[in-house]
C-alpha cells in the first residue's frame, strides 16, 4: 500500500516536471519570437528615423525608398508578434495532464485504503485496551465469560450428543 503510494506520488512528481518543461520551452518560444519582433521593430523605428530625417533633407528618392521599409519592418515586427502570441503547447501537454490526473487519483484510492487500514488498525488497539482493561478491573469475570462459559457448553453439547447416539 505504501509502495503504491510513493510509486504513484513519483508519477505525480515526474508529470508535473513534464508539465513544467513544456510550458518553459512555451515560454521560451514567444520569449525569443517577440525579442525578434522587438528587434525589427526597432529597426523599422530607425528606418522610420532616417526616412524622417531624409524626408527634410530631399523631397524625393531615398525617402520612400527608407519610409517602405520602415512600413515592411514593422508589418514583419507584427507577424512575429501575432505568431508569438499564438504560440501554444503540442498534443504532449494533454497527455501530460492525463498521466498528473492519473498519478493523483491513484493517490486519493490510495491515501483512501490507508485511511482504513489505520481506522481499522485503532479499532483493534481500541478492542484490546478494553479487553486489558476488563481483565484488570475484573480478572474473574473475563476469565469466566473467555474460558469457562466457552468450556462449559462444549461439555455440555458434548454430553447432548453422547445422550443422542445412546
């Protein structure tokens, strides 16, 4: 009983470290997608910088040329973004919370017949403290209700019997 309980408690432990793991490489995924994102958006700013500056400087040519990419910069920066955003957990997520699920309630049946093995183990020690205790309080009367009622009526279906053969 024990032994399934620490069994089904390692179970539990390992679902949980799988469990953990996938959303930590979740996390890690939209981490580096959006320091991606962050980066071209920041390169699109500085786009956006130098086409600004050169917007002042001539009013055509390299203008546009700087404006168009700072515009591609940042639809690229949102795409990552949105692909960041969307990023979730594979199938093994489900089967992870499958096994936990599983791990647990094998737990619970478990802590559940250790539960009564101990209730069951108390009513014993119950049972025997008053047994010691009627014995102490009144050796004759135990003696008598254990020993000699016991005896008495085996002799006397002894007798019944030996009568009726007769």
């Amino acid at each position: 009983m024990i032994d399934h309980l620490l069994r089904d408690l390692q179970v539990l432990r390992k679902a949980d470290m799988l469990i953990g793991k996938i959303w930590l490489n979740v996390l890690a995924r939209r981490l580096g997608l959006s320091m991606l994102a962050a980066s071209i958006g920041v390169f699109g700013l500085g786009m956006a910088n130098v086409a600004g500056y050169n917007a002042l400087q001539s009013p055509l040519g390299a203008v546009w040329a700087a404006g168009v990419i700072a515009l591609a910069d940042f639809a690229i920066a949102a795409i990552v973004l949105l692909i960041a955003a969307r990023s979730r957990p594979g199938p093994e997520i489900e089967l992870a919370f499958e096994v936990r699920k599983t791990a647990l309630d094998s737990i619970y049946e478990d802590a559940r017949d250790l539960k009564l093995t101990i209730d069951t183990m108390g009513q014993e020690i119950r049972n025997v403290k008053q047994s010691m205790t009627a014995l102490v309080h009144n050796p004759l009367d135990v003696a008598a209700e254990k020993l000699l009622l016991p005896a008495a009526l085996s002799v006397l279906r002894g007798l019944r019997s030996k009568k009726e053969h007769s």
